[in-house]
C-alpha cells in the first residue's frame, strides 16, 4: 500500500473559492480503481493550511491517477485558488496495526 500524508497552504479567504474544486476532486479520486482513502482536512490552528491524506492499493493505481482529468483539472486551478507550500510525501506501507 502506497500512503501520501502532506499539506498545502491556501491563502487567508480563499478556501470558499477552493471548495467546489476540492470536493471534486475528493469525489473523483474516492471513485477510482485502487484509491483505498482520499482526505482533506484544514488545520484547526492555521486554517489556511489543508491536511492530505491518500492511501493507493498500489503504485499502478497512483500511476492512474496522476492522468486522471479530475486531478489535471485540480492542478490548473492552483495558480487561480493561490495554493502554494505544497508538501506532500509517498511512503510505503503494510495495512498497520490498531493502537
């Protein structure tokens, strides 16, 4: 399992303008072959910064949908939304054990 954890900053106003496209893109990436979770969640200290988190069945199915149009279409709105300090990382995992 492939699991992505980062985050990216939205400008002070902005989220109301980035919604529609988040929701989009949450509901697009949930619906594809091998996505296990697609997340987004604002800070609760820093609302301008948006918490991801995806987990991948496996690096064929990420492979799939960095050429999904939903995520093409997501992408081609940071420069209008403003989004800027992405930091996402990839990281390889088993299913976990529950604490």
């Amino acid at each position: 399992m492939l699991i992505i954890m980062g985050t990216v900053r939205i400008p002070d106003g902005a989220l109301d303008i980035a919604r529609p496209a988040m929701a989009k893109m949450l509901a697009g990436s949930r619906a594809e072959d091998g996505c296990l979770a697609y997340n987004y969640a604002q800070d609760v200290l820093d609302p301008c910064i948006i918490h991801v988190s995806e987990r991948w069945r496996d690096r064929a199915a990420l492979d799939a949908h960095f050429q999904t149009p939903h995520r093409a279409e997501w992408r081609a709105q940071f420069g209008a939304i403003g989004i800027t300090d992405r930091a996402l990382k990839l990281n390889e995992s088993d299913d976990g054990q529950p604490i």
